[in-house]
C-alpha cells in the first residue's frame, strides 16, 4: 500500500471534523482506514470540566500547547498537564480534565473509533 498523506485542512468541514461547545476535534484515522488506531488533533477550551474514559479504548495523550489538570476519578490523583506532557487512560479508568488555556493534544486509540465517541465518560 503507497504512503498515506492525510491533511488537517482536507478534514475540515467533513464528518472527521467534529465542533463542539467544549472542544473541537480533527479525526485523521479511524477504524474503517483499517489500521488499527484512531488518531486525532484535539483542542480543548479553557473553564470547562468534564469527565472522559472509555470502556473500550486506551487513550494515549500528547499535549503540544496549553494547560490543564487531570483528576483521576477514584483516587482522587492531580496530573498537571502542559506542552511536553503524555499520559495513557487505560480501559476503564475515568478523568477529570480542566483546561486553564487552550489545550492541544495528539491523541491516539486502540481500538480505533468507529467515528461517533466522545469521550464524555458513560456517552460512549
């Protein structure tokens, strides 16, 4: 198969662009690409808590700009985040995220979406 080249700006205003109150979202790859992962661009607005975990997917995280605190839900945990940060949400487990600045993150799931997830924990 040739090299795939996939361009933010290509996506936009298709249904791998996803614009929402509290975040905007570019999906790259998805499940029907056939390559096992989705990867996406995401950028998270500042003041706005919400709760996210998959029951199906491990989410990897990339913040490239910004900042933000993670609270696992459970323990209770802080996980300062800013550019240079990775963090891994395995299945199951469920955070806290508040974005102090625009926050932008490279985001990669395994198993790949099939398009229409959220993240929002339990709207899955």
């Amino acid at each position: 198969m040739p090299v795939r080249l996939i361009t933010k700006a290509a996506l936009q205003g298709t249904s791998r662009h996803v614009v929402h109150d509290t975040y905007e979202t570019t999906r790259f790859l998805l499940a029907e690409d056939g390559l096992g992962v989705t990867v996406t661009d995401i950028v998270l607005q500042p003041g706005v808590e919400a709760t996210y975990g998959y029951d199906e997917h491990v989410e990897i995280a990339y913040c490239l700009e910004g900042r933000a605190v993670i609270h696992e839900v459970g323990s209770g945990r802080r996980l300062d985040v800013a550019a240079g940060s990775l963090w891994v949400a395995e299945r199951g487990d469920r955070f806290t995220f508040l974005a102090s600045e625009p926050t932008r993150l490279i985001c990669v799931f395994t198993p790949p979406f099939r398009g229409h997830e959220t993240g929002f924990a339990g709207d899955q």
